[in-house]
C-alpha cells in the first residue's frame, strides 16, 4: 500500500535513477520531465570501457552482443557486481533499432517493495493520500526504446507475475487506473545472482525467467580475463589524465606487475577507481604500485596453475611493444616466479623447468634476494 510516507520517499528515490537520452518529439511533457529527472548521461569515454575488448573470452561476448543488438528480443545479462553490465546493456540500445528512442535505467534493488509498481507503472490522481496528480511511470517513459532493469532478481515475487504480464500483454496498468496503457519497450534485465538457483528456491518466478532468457549475455569476471586488464588500463589512464591535464603519465613496470597479479573483486569498477586514483596522487610522470592503492589481500593466488599465472603476465607484458627488453622480460619471470614459490628455489627451479645450478646464476646475475 502507498502512502504519503513512501510517496516521499519514492520522490527521493526518483532524484537517483539514472536517464541517458531525451524522448523523441511528440512524447508528453509530462513523461519528457519526468525522463530528465536526475542524473547525468554516462560520459562516451567511460561507457566506451564496456567494449575495451582483447581477451578470447570478450571477443566472443562482442560478437553475442552484436547478434542480438539488432533483434528485439529480451536480454538478460549476468555478471558480477562491477563487470559493466548497464554500460553492455547501454550498448545493446545503442545499436538496436530503438537507439532514437529512451533508454532507462532502473535499479531494481534500490527500489522499496513498497513503491515498485507505483514506479514502474505510475499512478492516477487520487490513487492514495497524497497523489495530488497523474505520475507516468518508467515503462511507458521508456516508450519506443529501452527499459534496464538491474537486479531483477531482487525484485518481490508477487510483483513479478505483473513484470511478467507487461512481457505478454505490452501493456501496464496504474496504480488506482482502470485502463491499461499500451507500451513498446524492449527489455534488458540483469543480475549478479543465479536466477536458476533463485528458482529452484522459490524466490524467482520460473516463467518470468524464461520470458527473459532469451538473449543470454554471461559476463566473465575481469580475473578471467586477463588479457584485458591492461587495454582496459590504458583506456582509463588516458580518459582520466585527459580530465585531470595530466596527460604525461604512464603506467610503470612494478605498477603493471600489480595490476596483472590481483584478482579483481570489484572487476572493471575496482580497475577503473584503481587507475583515476593513480592519476590523481602520482608523484611524478610515473604510475607506481603504492599509486593505485590496491588491497594486498586480493592478490591473486588462485587464478589457474602458477605456471599459468606466469604465462599471462609475460603474454601481456610482450604485447606492450617497445616497453620491455628480453633482459626485463626474463627478469620479472624469474621473479614472478620466485614469489609464487615463496622464495624456495627447488620450486622456483620446477616453475622455470630449471636446473637448481641455472637458477642461481640467473637469481645472482638479476641481484634476485
């Protein structure tokens, strides 16, 4: 039930949702205001690091993402918290038949259950105390382009037999209203839950989930994927040192040894907060590790085989042309290679496929403690 209570603090709420385009002409002023309420666009630089692709594992969701950018069909991306789900889903607008169109973004666990349909399929005058007047809601704001439901897991089971209606009818109902509204509206739903697993417990319609499985995005956490790490470093270092005029940085070899080591928990959000980070307390024209301010626990000791591990930081540092000479290249492998193995040389030795007797000459001629 709405009160005046939650309709304040649905008001509030509003002031948070995030809206990246104006309406096409000929829609309401109502919806038009509205649309525009709260939040700026997502900068072209930042959304650009949905796509920042290198890795085998990326290039295969972008070539996903351009199949179904182009149909109309539901999409449902999964992906950890941080991984850039909103800039995919922003993606997949942009290059559909509806990037003329709205597209809107709505935070489906922010949302009290309260005030779920009330935001979503707006309200009539005189529906509770306090509705003073006609509110439209994000579907029919949405109308001709796309709706963003993130977290849909979130949302309370017995308002997703509704969600689940709009899919069949594509038509919504206001809270206190008698007629329906048709809408036209593409869904992108998201979630950094197992809806299949949500499911089985009970706590996710069945149906509703297959209505939204139809175009299916699975995204990989950054730590598996890390052929990407340091493209999607370079783009945020160059985005951010072009906001802060300090276009003279660059990344230092110990600092690239660091970002290719962690493991990533926050995924792209803690890579880019890493970097502008660097950008803004830097020393000098070099990124040093201390820089990015990155937590010690997270760095990765479970990503694969420790011969693995090596191989993915000496592949990303030989594609960093003209960076690296055979000499650093040799060293930071034996020295990768020596921390894995808890300076124990027999292990450091096997690591290296190395005789005992070869390792210490390379530990002594690279001045390896």
């Amino acid at each position: 039930m709405v009160n005046e209570i939650s309709l304040a603090r649905l008001e509030k709420w509003r002031t948070g949702l995030t809206y990246h385009r104006d309406l096409r002409p000929g829609q309401s002023a109502e919806v038009l205001r509205l649309a525009r309420r709260g939040g700026a666009d997502i900068p072209p630089s930042i959304r650009a690091s949905a796509l920042v692709f290198r890795d085998p594992v990326s290039l295969e969701l972008q070539r996903r993402l351009l199949q179904f950018s182009v149909s109309d069909a539901s999409v449902l991306i999964v992906g950890e918290t941080g991984t850039g789900k909103e800039l995919i889903a922003r993606y997949v607008h942009d290059n559909s038949p509806r990037a003329g169109g709205p597209f809107i973004a709505v935070n489906c666990a922010a949302l009290p259950e309260t005030l779920v349909e009330a935001e979503l399929f707006g309200y009539e005058k005189g529906a509770f105390t306090g509705a003073t007047e006609n509110r439209t809601g994000w579907f029919e704001a949405a109308n001709g382009g796309t709706i963003f439901l993130d977290e849909i897991g979130d949302l309370p089971l017995a308002f997703q037999v509704k969600l689940l209606r709009v899919l069949q009818e594509r038509e919504v109902t206001p809270v206190g209203g008698r007629k329906t509204r048709p809408v036209d509206v593409r869904i992108v739903a998201a979630t950094n839950v197992n809806l299949e697993n949500a499911v089985r417990a009970g706590h996710f319609r069945e149906d509703l989930f297959f209505r939204l499985n139809v175009a299916r995005l699975d995204v990989a956490p950054l730590r598996a994927r890390r052929d990407d790490i340091l493209t999607l470093s370079e783009h945020f270092l160059h985005v951010y040192s072009e906001k802060t005029g300090r276009q003279n940085l660059s990344l230092g070899k110990e600092a690239i040894k660091v970002l290719l080591h962690y493991s990533w928990p926050g995924n792209i959000r803690e890579l880019e907060n890493a970097i502008h980070h660097a950008v803004l307390v830097a020393a000098d024209h070099v990124i040093r590790p201390d820089d990015l301010n990155l937590s010690h626990v997270a760095l990765d000791k479970t990503g694969g085989s420790d011969a693995d591990s090596i191989r993915h930081i000496i592949h990303d540092l030989i594609r960093r042309e003209g960076m690296f000479s055979l000499d650093d290249l040799v060293h930071m492998a034996i020295e990768e290679a020596y921390e894995i193995a808890e300076h124990n040389q027999i292990k450091t030795a096997k690591l290296l496929r190395l005789s005992r007797s070869q390792l210490r000459t390379l530990l002594k001629n690279h001045r390896i403690d």
